[in-house]
C-alpha cells in the first residue's frame, strides 16, 4: 500500500483546523475534535502526520478494494 501524501493543515483561531488534500478542503475540524487533531500531529513525524490525516478524511486504503473485476 503506498504511503498517504499530499496532505496539510491549517489553524484558523485557537479551536479550528482545516485539512487539505492536494490544495483542496477535504475536513474541518472544530473544539475538541481540532485539539486532539493538533496534539496527534504534534507527535508524529511527517509520514505519520500524513496517515492520521488520511485516515481522519477517510482518504486512505482499507485493504478491501478490489483490483478489477474477476474473470
């Protein structure tokens, strides 16, 4: 699975954070849900930081997609 990329945040305010994927707006955040956000991150290097935002947006790989159709 390759890794999550292309993935940034932005604080507006002391309680709003908004998360981009490619440049476009793909979460807000607000109150506790943007504190904790801002506090994983805190702790994560840079590809960790991708994967809790990729996760959050819901822009990420499960593992149950399939490749096409079976023949």
């Amino acid at each position: 699975m390759p890794a999550p990329e292309g993935f940034s945040f932005s604080r507006a305010g002391s309680e709003r954070v908004f998360v981009y994927h490619h440049e476009r707006l793909a979460a807000t955040l607000k109150g506790r849900a943007a504190t904790a956000f801002l506090l994983r991150v805190e702790r994560c290097d840079e590809h960790g930081a991708q994967l809790v935002m990729a996760t959050l947006t819901g822009n990420y790989k499960r593992g149950n997609e399939r490749a096409g159709p079976r023949r």
